[in-house]
C-alpha cells in the first residue's frame, strides 16, 4: 500500500540530493571560468532559487494532478455505490469471500456495512486504488518540502563563498560538498533499503564527475575569455 510519510521523505531526500549535485556542478563550473567569488556567489544563488522554485512548481503540479485523478475516481465510485446498491453489497461480498470469509458471512456482513456508504467507499477505495481517501496528500505540502529541501542540498557548495572564506572559499566548498554527497548517498540509499557504503560511494562518484565536467567547461570558457 502507499505509505504517504514513507513517500514524503522519499520526495524531500531527492531534492536535497538534486539541490546539492546541481548547485555543486554550477559552483565548480563558475569558480573554473572565474576567480571572483562575488560571481560565483551570485551565480550560485541564481542556481539555487531557480532550481529550488523549479522543484517547487513541478513537485506541485505533479501530486495536483496525481490528486485530481484519484479524486475523480474516488467520486465515481462513490456515485456508483449510491446509485446502485445490489452492485455495492455484491461487490462488497466478493470483497470479503476473496478475503477468506464463508459466503453467508460474507453477505451478512455486506448487508450491514451497505448502512454506511462511507465505509464502504473506504473500502472499495483502499481494494481498487492501494489507498485511503486520507492519504492523497497535500500538493502544497509536497511543493514546500521540496523547495526548502533543494535549498538545503544547494546552500552546502555555496557556504564557504557566503561566509567569505577568500582564497579558501573553493577548497572548502569541495570538502563540505563531499562530505554531503556521502551522507545524502547513504540516507538514499537507507530510504531505498540499499547497502549505505555502496549509496554514499556511488554518490561521491557520479557528483564528482559531474562537478569535476562543469569545472572543466568553466575553465576552458574562463581560457577563452581572457585570451
């Protein structure tokens, strides 16, 4: 069954993993064409925002129209359930007869829950669609965790250059962003029920590669320019 908190925290450890990866490579890739860190702060931040309220809007978008599709379908049961209640109490019988109740039983027992739609609604809800009524979630909630959980994952390449460490600011950056890829490699891989050593590994390596590519195309930009 869809378990809403499970997919929540799902959601929210993707963005700050897609915040981080996606800034990082943006940070290096400014930081290679460039040596004012006033530059790549506010190309990082550019970064930040658009990506975050990008997440934001789609996250949104998404479980709206998940939201709406599943809404219709709940309605048209419902309006099947009052309109037709021998198709209610039969279907609700076959219900409790797959389930391993005796028949006579079984359409008892449906003869006394067709007295209250709702729980039978709940019922055929939770039977034909894997969920309740009250887990389809908030799209606004969805749309808020993701864009402060990209902020989260993003802010960590940018610290060093907020807090002005200088010459610094670039080794820094590297180090924090790192360390960060290992942990958000190992909480993903945690989530998805993977070895952690592995996750945190595959992490640092495809974030790496990622940032080392867009550092490599900033600096040859950076080359071009000045020449």
């Amino acid at each position: 069954m869809f378990n809403k908190d499970e997919g929540a925290i799902r959601a929210a450890v993707l963005a700050i993993n897609d915040g981080l990866v996606s800034n990082f490579s943006l940070v290096m890739g400014v930081a290679g064409s460039t040596v004012s860190s006033e530059i790549v702060t506010i190309a990082g931040f550019a970064g930040l925002l658009a990506g975050a309220f990008s997440m934001a809007a789609g996250e949104y978008i998404s479980m709206r129209s998940q939201r709406e599709i599943y809404e219709n379908q709940i309605s048209k049961l419902r309006q099947n359930i009052l309109s037709s209640a021998v198709e209610g109490k039969s279907y609700l019988t076959k219900f409790y007869v797959d389930k391993g109740v005796p028949l006579v039983e079984a359409d008892r027992l449906s003869g006394h829950m067709m007295r209250n739609p709702d729980y039978v609604l709940e019922t055929i809800v939770l039977d034909k669609l894997g969920l309740s009524s009250g887990q389809l979630g908030s799209p606004y909630k969805a749309a808020l965790s993701s864009f402060f959980s990209f902020v989260a994952g993003a802010i960590v390449p940018l610290l060093p250059y907020i807090i002005g460490l200088g010459s610094q600011s670039f080794i820094t950056s590297l180090v924090l962003s790192a360390i960060a890829l290992i942990l958000v490699g190992g909480i993903v891989a945690l989530v998805s029920g993977r070895s952690m050593i592995i996750g945190s590994i595959r992490m640092l390596l495809i974030g790496s590669a990622a940032a080392a590519v867009t550092f490599g195309i900033g600096r040859l930009i950076g080359v071009e320019l000045i020449g």
